[in-house]
C-alpha cells in the first residue's frame, strides 16, 4: 500500500506524519497551494506534487483530507483519471461516501474514515493519533483495506451507515465544540457574579473533571445529581428567574428537558410532571 494525501493542512500532515512514523508508505502531498504540500513533504520526509494527478498516479490509495467544502470538487477532479483499483478516503465527519459519485465506474472503491480526534496541532497531533478512534462506512473493498490498516496501528474501528453520517457528526459536536459553550455560558454567568475568568476555571474545574470521568465510566442515569433529579421545581424556578431573557435561560432549559428524561429513568416512581410543565 502507497498512499498519497491531497490537502496539507492540520489532518493530511497530521495522517502522513503518523503513516510514516508507523512505516507505512506515504508517496507524498499535493495542495492547491504549493507551498503548503512542500511543507508537509519536508516534515514527513516525503515527496510534494504539483500536479494532481502525479500523486493519483504514484499512489494505490488516496486520503482526501481536504475541508469537507472542498472534497465533492478534489473527487471530481481525479474522477476522470486512472483509478481502477484505488481505494478512495476522506477524512470529513459530516459527509459520507456518496460524495464519490459514480465511483463504481471508475473501478475505484471509496470510504469516508473519521478519526474522533482532535487535530489541534498540525505538528505535534500525530504524536498522540495512536489513541484515535475511527468511524467509517463506503464501499466493502476500501472499508476493508482501511479496517485493516488501522486496527492494524491498533486502532478501535467503528462503523456507521451513511445515511447516519450528518447525525453521527452531529453528535461528535455536541460532545466536544458545544460542550465548549456550556462552559463558556457558566464562565460568563459567574463574571456576572464578580468572579475573575482565572477564579471561575478554577472554581469549575473540580465539577467538570468530575462529572466527565463520572460520564465515562457509568451510565448517565447513575451519574446525574442536582435539582431536575431531585425534582426540585422551587430551586429550578429561581434558576429560570434569574435567567430570564438571556441565551443561558434558553440552554437551561433545552438541557433540563434532556435531563428529565435521564431523571425519569433513575427514578421511575418520581412523578416529575410540575417540573416539565415549568421546563
């Protein structure tokens, strides 16, 4: 297996860096920017392309790990080409394998691959990749060939259907960028308290660490404490008053609703019906 990476950015070098590292074969990079494939060539000590289809035709298998923009267009480009027996990847978390349209008269087979990852440092991510684990759907051939690849690496390997692929990453978000928010929302609401953005990281950060490790490791309905468990509507009331009128009131509310549902199945005999009409 040669595979060569089209785009240079945080996930193609991150990938190639990795490949190499784990000596598999890696012919090299192509970018619409130059620059940048010579770049991520020089850090993993291989070749950058010029042109397109010189990297097609030097690889067996090709990572598209362009933005999730860009893929339907790179695919079009390189449809055209020679690739009956390549195997075709990107890396989008959004998209599926559809975005290859009209693989199967190329003779190629495609997959989209997803690392649940994050690819923070376009240098240093590949030093922790190894701990990554992948989603992918597509084409039996390329699903296989990459199965193989990375469970050989040691990676965990999940599946998805395509169709699920937009609910699938939308997940993925809510967990990571949005969870983010959350906590940014609990900064802002402390700062309106008098507290300095230093002492509400430092005041949260024993609930967060907590909570998260509590996540991981136990059902939610094991974990979950406070006053939408407790069926506390007096507490819960004062909560909405003072969040009136604000975003917070509107994510305090969207998570409490989601939160009945979890405190309904810890304790099914609670009758928690004055707290969802307050909700």
């Amino acid at each position: 297996m040669t595979i060569g990476i089209i785009g240079a950015g945080k996930v193609g070098t991150t990938l190639g860096a990795y490949l190499c590292k784990n000596q598999i074969a890696v012919s090299g990079y192509y970018s619409r920017t130059y620059e940048h494939a010579v770049c991520a060539a020089d850090f993993t000590e291989t070749k950058a392309y010029y042109d397109l289809q010189a990297v097609v035709d030097a690889s067996d298998t090709l990572f598209i790990a362009s933005c999730d923009g860009e893929i339907a267009h790179v695919w079009d480009c390189i449809a055209s080409y020679e690739l009956a027996g390549k195997v075709i990847c990107h890396f989008s978390g959004s998209l599926s394998s559809y975005v290859f349209s009209g693989i199967e008269a190329t003779g190629a087979s495609g997959c989209s691959i997803h690392p649940m990852f994050a690819f923070s440092d376009k240098f240093k991510s590949y030093e922790k990749f190894s701990s990554a684990y992948l989603t992918m759907e597509g084409q039996e051939r390329a699903v296989q060939k990459m199965r193989q690849l990375f469970e050989g690496l040691g990676h965990k390997v999940c599946f998805v259907r395509a169709e699920d692929k937009m609910k699938y990453h939308a997940a993925a978000a809510l967990a990571s960028n949005y969870m983010i928010g959350l906590f940014q929302t609990s900064l802002d609401l402390l700062g309106e308290c008098g507290f300095s953005e230093e002492d509400g990281r430092q005041l949260l950060e024993p609930l967060v660490k907590n909570n998260v490790r509590a996540m991981l490791e136990r059902p939610t309905a094991e974990v979950l404490t406070g006053p939408v468990e407790r069926n506390d509507t007096g507490t819960v009331r004062k909560h909405l008053n003072v969040l009136q009128g604000t975003n917070a009131e509107d994510i305090y509310r969207s998570i409490g609703k989601e939160l009945l549902v979890i405190a309904g199945q810890k304790n099914p005999k609670q009758d928690y019906t004055m707290l969802s009409h307050l909700l």
